[in-house]
C-alpha cells in the first residue's frame, strides 16, 4: 500500500504556504523539494532566539532508592544543558541587463530564468551544507551534520558505524529522524522560512571594466536564513567510511551494507514519537543504485520497493531511501570508530 507524506509537523512547505498570497516563492520552494528531497523531508522550526536557537537537553535523571519503614531516602534532581545552534546567512543578487531582458518581449519571463538559477544554486548549497557545513572552520555558516558524527570519542560515537572503507573514494549512508524533538532545520526568530527574494527594481550598476562602466539593470535579491538543530542525537545514524570502489550487487561479495544499516536501524531509540517524528535513510546515487539492485534479490527481506507519494521508492527496514546528490564520494575517513 502506497506510503503517503502527512503533515504531522511543518517542513519549509508549509511554513512558505502561510506567506503572503500572490507571491511567487511558493513555486520556488516546490521546485527545490522535487530536486532535492532532504529540503522538503526536513522538519523546521521557528529558533527561540534572533540568531538561531537555544536547546535544553537532559544530561542526567534524578536519584531513586527503595525505602525502610522508619528510614527516608535522600532527595536528588536532574540536571540539564544548554545547547545554542546558530543560523547562516545565504545570499545572491541576480542582475539582468534591461535592454538583454527587453529582447525577447517578454521581460519578467527572461528574468525569472535567470533567476531559477540562482535559486537551483542555493538549493544545492544548502542540501549540501545540511551534511558538511562547519562553522568552527567557516563561521559564517551553520554546523552541518558530518561535524557532529566524525569524532569517535564523542558521546554519539556509537551512532557512526563502520562501512570499512579506509581509501580517499567514502561516502556516507545516514539515518534521520526528522521532527521537532529529534533533529530539525531552524530560522531565527521573528524571520521568515525559506527563500525570500525582493525585486529591486531597475537599477544603475558598474560593469566588470577598468575604469568600471555603468549600465541599467533589473536587480533581485535572494536570501535564506537557516540553520540545524540536533536536539536528540540518538535519532540519527551515521554509516561512515563506505568505500564505493568496493560496492556491489551481491552483498556477500562486496560491501555488507544492508547488515551495517539494519545495525544502523536499532542504534535509534524504542520509544515512539507518534506523529512528531519521519525517518529517511539518505544517500548518493551510487548508494542507491547498489541497493535498488540489492532489493531485486528475492532473498532480501530487508530491502523491497515500494511508493512514496505515488512513485516507486526502494525501503530499507521498511524506511524509505532518499537520493541526495550533496553527498560525497570523497569524504575523509573517520579513524577510530
């Protein structure tokens, strides 16, 4: 029976379809949801704060004793921390020159071709940011997920498996349950979702010369602000070091990779989240390429196809397996886990 995509909680879909009527960013975002569907996949949240979002986690659960008659038991609390998540700034301004944009008779079509471009371009960043930003490295953008699952002493080093890849040519498979109290995109407070972008009219602008010539121009201005927020680390799961040279259709003569993901599967907590939470597996086309293959064989249990949304999709463990072209095939190896 054919899985359908409920609205349980809000994704950048929907928060785009409460702005304003008549604004062309609903087209936009759809669009980036079709091409890339970590995008539409992602729970988001309003952040608690003016640049990003402020976590408190449990880091520890009072004391309990069994008691005597006659004797008492000492009073204890739990403790907590405070985690900040902070948000990225991605901006583009297109520029059209006013008479190209006159040529064909049609001046908001032109532009708005131009446009998409930069819009498939922010989509792509972003996609790929969501694994591999690192703001310790460039404190202009968010932290990304590959900088929370590369260290093998950290407290969720038993979510990053070993794929057994220890060449330059690894890829990651990662498990991700996306919702409100688990992992989830972010924007600051008091801004707004998703893509804005404003038309800035005709404008005066320097061309590329020396001295710098001047020109009219339609000018538009794109902008996104957004972060990540792992609020409960357990629910995602990261397959590291999968060497791709070693994939193949059989898995008993290449990389075991469905063994390692349905140990991927459990490393998640037993406890239900109802309808705060959806899990994906995520992965490259080479990944998922292999395991199409894989579902074909009449012996794998774990692996079958079925329908997300009316199309055919490969499940594993029943999870549906999500295509992003952001993940890499050069990932550095993760030592020690």
């Amino acid at each position: 029976m054919p899985t359908a995509i409920g609205n349980t909680y809000l994704t950048l879909v929907d928060w785009v379809k409460r702005q304003r009527p008549g604004g062309g960013i609903d087209e936009i975002i759809e669009a980036l949801a079709e091409s890339n569907p970590i995008i539409k996949d992602a729970a988001v949240v309003e952040g608690n704060l003016p640049t990003g979002h402020r976590t408190t986690v449990r880091s520890g659960l009072p004391s309990v004793a069994w008691r005597l008659l006659n004797y008492g038991v000492q009073p204890s609390k739990s403790t907590t921390k405070q985690v900040d998540d902070a948000c990225g700034i991605l901006e583009g301004y297109s520029r059209v020159d006013v008479d190209l944009a006159k040529l064909n008779g049609n001046e908001a079509a032109f532009r708005a071709s131009e446009d998409d471009a930069f819009i498939e371009s922010m989509n792509q960043t972003v996609a790929s940011s969501i694994f591999y930003a690192d703001s310790a490295v460039d404190p202009e953008k968010f932290l990304g997920l590959e900088s929370r699952y590369d260290d093998s002493t950290a407290a969720n080093a038993t979510n990053i498996i070993n794929g057994g890849g220890t060449g330059a040519d690894n890829t990651s498979m990662w498990l991700i349950t996306w919702g409100p109290k688990t992992c989830h995109l972010i924007f600051p407070k008091g801004s707004k979702a998703g893509i804005t972008n404003k038309d800035l009219g005709e404008q005066t602008v320097e061309d590329a010369q020396t001295p710098a010539g001047l020109y009219q121009a339609y000018v538009t201005h794109f902008q996104w602000k957004l972060g990540l927020t792992l609020r409960d680390w357990r629910y995602v799961v990261r397959i590291a070091n999968i060497d791709v040279s070693e994939l193949s259709d059989d898995a008993d003569t290449g990389t075991d990779l469905i063994r390692k993901a349905i140990k991927a599967y459990y490393k998640r907590p037993t406890a239900a989240l109802g309808n705060l939470g959806r899990t994906y597996w995520y992965v490259n086309k080479t990944l998922a390429e292999y395991l199409h293959s894989q579902s074909l064989n009449k012996t794998n249990v774990n692996l079958s196809l079925g329908e997300v949304d009316g199309r055919p999709v490969t499940k594993l463990c029943g999870v549906p397996v999500r295509v992003c072209d952001a993940l890499d095939i050069d990932e550095a190896t993760v030592a020690g886990i």
